[in-house]
C-alpha cells in the first residue's frame, strides 16, 4: 500500500542503485512509477529525473528528453533541476543537436 512507502528512502535507494546496479535500478523505477500518484510533486520529478537517466543509458535520448523536461517544474530550485539540465544536454549531444545542448547547458548555469 503507498501510504506505506517512505518514498524518499525509496528514492535514494533508486538514485544508489543506479550507480550500482542498473538491472536493480530498472526494477525499483518501475515499481515505484506504479505509485507515482501518492508521491509529492518533488518525489515525482526526482522519479522522472531517474527515468530520464535510464533512457539515457539505454540509448533512448528522444524518450529522455521528454522525461527529463516534464521533470523540470517538479524539481525547480534544487540539485535535481541542475542533475535535469545535465542529463538533456547528454542526450542533446547523442542526438547530435548541440544548439540545444548549449542552451540548455546555459540554463543550467543560471
């Protein structure tokens, strides 16, 4: 049951795993997206910021792109937001799109 979950350990666990062991990783996303709705606006774009990373460590940059800007609004004025702007720029230059890479790199120096 949601109201269960610490959502914020589980986060971390997420963010830890990813580092670690990304099977792992993949697994715990998918299983906290199914609660997704019981998360705070913060925890969610944490989530999303997660999920953006895992498009990006499977090739899926398109898909990552999307994620990562939904998270953007989540997770304004926190490290996330610079993790957010970090990770479209990645994506931005695997797609070979470097003006948009440089923008956003700039966003992200404020």
């Amino acid at each position: 049951m949601a109201a269960t979950i610490n959502f914020d350990e589980a986060l971390a666990e997420l963010e830890q795993l990813q580092h670690t062991d990304l099977p792992s990783a993949i697994t715990k996303l998918h299983e906290l997206e199914a609660d997704f709705e019981h998360m705070t606006r913060f925890q969610q774009g944490r989530l999303l910021v997660f999920k953006g990373t895992s498009f990006i460590y499977a090739g899926q940059y398109q898909e990552a792109l999307v994620t990562l800007i939904q998270s953007e609004n989540l997770v304004q004025n926190s490290d996330y937001l610079f993790s957010a702007y970090s990770y479209e720029a990645t994506a931005y230059i695997a797609l070979r799109n470097f003006k948009d890479a440089f923008v956003v790199m700039s966003k992200s120096l404020g």
